[in-house]
C-alpha cells in the first residue's frame, strides 16, 4: 500500500514538473514574441512655421487682417532724378523714366509685386502727382497683361477709387493732380490680380503691378524686379 501511495505522489510531483516547465516555456516564448513585433513609431502635430519672407515687409494689422500700402504716380520729370523715398512700408524704385507717366512708385508693368495672405483685406492710398489723372483699381485678370485700352474687359473690377458717386466712372475718369483717394479692398480670394490704372490707356500703357494672394503668405510684403 505505501509503495503505491509512494509511486503517485511520485506521478504528482512529476506531472506538476512537467506543468511548471510548460508554463516557464510559454512565458519564454510570449515574451520573445513581444519584442520581436514592431514598434510603432511615435507621432507628433509639426510646429507650424512662417513661410520666409523673401522681400521687403509692409505696414500691416493682425488683428483685423488688413494691409496698408500707399502708392503714388509721378510725373515724369520726377522719375528720371536718381534715389528713392520711403512711401508706406514700400521703397519707391525710380527706373529712369523708362515709362513717363504711367507708373506706380516709379514701378510699371508688373515689377513691383504684393503678396499678402489670402483672405486678408488691403487698404491703399493713393496720390496722384501726375499732371494726368490716373485711378487705382484691382483686377482679377484674364490675360498675362493688359491688351484693353479698358482693363475692366481683361478681367473683373473688385475695388477701385476714386469710387463714391461716381460709381465706376470714377475709375475711368482718375482724380487730377496733387489729389488723393482710398481703395479698400477686403477679404481678397487666393489668386493673382493687377493694380491698375483705369484711365482709358494707362493700364495697357504699363501702368500696372501685381497682387497676389496666397494661403502660404503669412506676412505682407513685397518685392521688384
């Protein structure tokens, strides 16, 4: 009888060994199995940088979204002196008087070019020191540069001064010299567009620059070629 008892708690001690080793085996080989699966890369929300600015800044309000430039045509014999002002965050780039009157601070046929963030409104005032009357408009153009003596038919006419009772007359008829008007723009879409002279002419005549509006412009600014 005791060597029976004796050979199954042999059997016991036996069979639990054999479940304990199986056991160790199986934590073994699960954790092996746990190492060898790939890690999953950690991922992160990428700071938001500026987009650098590659010309020169202009005056401008964050808070409302608003650019604030001021442009001036010169009469000619002004052009052809050497030198330059500061003019509203913008430096008047005299170019010999290549193209008389029909000029923007001293800059004609697209040289000088705007870049503002899109949707941001623009407020430009403008003088005229011309002996000629000239206007200030922006343009959704159609066409790489004005062909119409009226620029209006080369695109669409979204804001202009003069304007007021004049409606859009007051684009073609300009103010004379030595006055001044304001052209507000707001909330401009992403695009290209000219600023232009209305002046039957003018516009075709190389008085016009560029705006562009753009979703990777963080910061107002500007730069001529």
């Amino acid at each position: 009888m005791r060597k029976i008892e004796k050979a199954e708690s042999r059997i016991t001690i036996a069979v639990v060994a054999i479940a304990v080793i199986i056991l160790a085996v199986a934590m073994i080989y699960l954790v092996s199995y746990q190492r060898a699966l790939p890690v999953s890369p950690q991922t992160s929300t990428p700071t938001p940088t500026k987009a650098p600015i590659t010309g020169k800044r202009l005056p401008h309000d964050d808070s409302n979204k608003t650019v604030y430039v001021t442009l001036v045509t010169h009469h000619e014999s002004e052009i052809k002196q050497e030198g330059g002002e500061k003019c509203e965050g913008i430096h008047i780039m005299f170019d010999g008087g290549k193209e008389g009157h029909y000029n923007f601070n001293g800059s004609s046929n697209g040289k000088l070019v705007i870049y503002i963030p899109a949707e941001w409104s623009l407020v430009v005032k403008y003088i005229n020191e011309d002996d000629l009357p000239h206007s200030v408009g922006i343009i959704a153009n159609n066409t790489p540069t004005p062909r119409s003596a009226d620029p209006t038919k080369d695109g669409k006419l979204i804001a202009w001064a003069p304007d007021g009772k004049l409606g859009i007359s007051g684009y073609k008829e300009g103010i004379g010299q030595g006055e001044t008007t304001v052209m507000i723009a707001t909330s401009i879409p992403k695009g290209v567009y000219w600023i232009a002279c209305g002046v039957p002419g003018h516009a075709m005549s190389g008085q016009w620059i560029a705006l562009v509006s753009s979703d990777t412009v963080t910061e107002p600014y500007y730069i001529t070629a």
